[in-house]
C-alpha cells in the first residue's frame, strides 16, 4: 500500500506541476494569421495597459498588428504607384497620338501644297481644251507630254495679208531718255501745287 500510495503522490505532485506552467504566449505569424485572435489580445491588453505593458503576447500582438500596417501600407503604396504609372502610360499615348496628328496634318498640309504646286504644269483638262478650240479656232492637237513636264501649247500664226510699214524713227538714245526724266521731275518739284 506504500506504493500505492507513493504512486497517487507522485502523480498528484506530477500532476500539480504540469498544472501550474503557463501556456507559451501566442506568437506574432499565430496574430497575424488569425485577425480574430489578434483583436482580442489587443482588447485584453488595452484594459489594463500598465499591468500588460511589458507581458509578451501583448508584446507580440502590438508588434503583430504594426507589422500588418506596414504590409497595408506597401500595398497602397504598391497600389498608387500602378494607378500613377497607368496615368503616366496614358498621357504618353496622348502625348503620341498628339504628335502623329500633327505629323500627318503636316504631311497632308505638304501633300496638298505639292499637288497645287504640280496642278500648275499638269495636262489641261478635255473640257477646257474643248472650250479652247471653241474659242480660238482648231488647236494643233500634239500629244501631251507625260509626268510632271511642263506642257505649252501654240497656235499657228496667222498669216499677215499686207506687209506693215517699218517705223523709221530709230529709237532715241539711252542718254537721252535720262536727260528728258530729269528735266520732268525739276519741272514738277518747281510747280506750285507741291
């Protein structure tokens, strides 16, 4: 019966020390994993905060809970940099699509100034070469150049029915032009009405 009853008092004894250890406290990956734990640790250690101020599940739950604002915060972070990069792609596609408008209005600007340019030395057109012949006579229908050459068109001179008189004055001379310009403009300097 002694050892009966040596064995019931080392199990009571063994018993009684398994009983008064503290459960390890919940550590920081736990309270983060779990929002629900975590909130109740901080209420737990809010009600009595210079009691708690230093016991380690609080100590873990505060770090817990700052480690959680930090990852919030890069992820806003993160967040704001994606919409500030989405903007910036944005405005360089405006930016471009900007300067292509620009560069084909130019271009289109250019091409109609050459066009006009070459309208200039292009063919005449079957209606007005019809109003032409209408107007002036039959026109010596030769084949029209091709490309950007330009064109010019003749009429055949008109046959002279009597010989015109040749003038016999004989131009003045250069010299004496001068002088007649001269004498004009001393005679208009010394009119009254100036």
């Amino acid at each position: 019966m002694k050892i009966v009853s040596v064995t019931i008092c080392l199990s009571g004894l063994g018993l009684l020390a398994a009983c008064s250890e503290e459960p390890p406290p919940v550590s920081i990956d736990e309270l983060m994993a779990n929002p629900r734990l975590l909130e109740a640790t901080v209420v737990r250690c809010g009600q009595n905060r210079a009691e708690m101020k230093y016991v380690a599940e609080c100590v873990n739950a505060r770090d817990a809970v700052n480690r959680l604002e930090r990852a919030e915060e890069r992820e806003r972070r993160a967040a704001l940099e994606e919409q500030s990069e989405r903007k910036r792609q944005a405005l360089r596609q405006t930016q471009e699509a900007a300067a292509a408008a620009r560069r084909r209005a130019e271009e289109e600007r250019r091409r109609r100034e050459e066009a006009a340019y070459l309208g200039l030395f292009e063919e005449t057109p079957a209606a007005n070469v019809a109003e032409q012949s209408d107007r002036n006579g039959p026109i010596n229908s030769a084949p029209a150049p091709v490309g950007n050459a330009p064109t010019a068109e003749f009429e055949s001179a008109p046959e002279p029915e009597e010989e015109l008189p040749v003038a016999e004055e004989l131009p003045a001379e250069p010299g004496s032009d001068l002088e007649a310009i001269r004498e004009e403009l001393k005679r208009r300097q010394q009119s009254p009405n100036n």
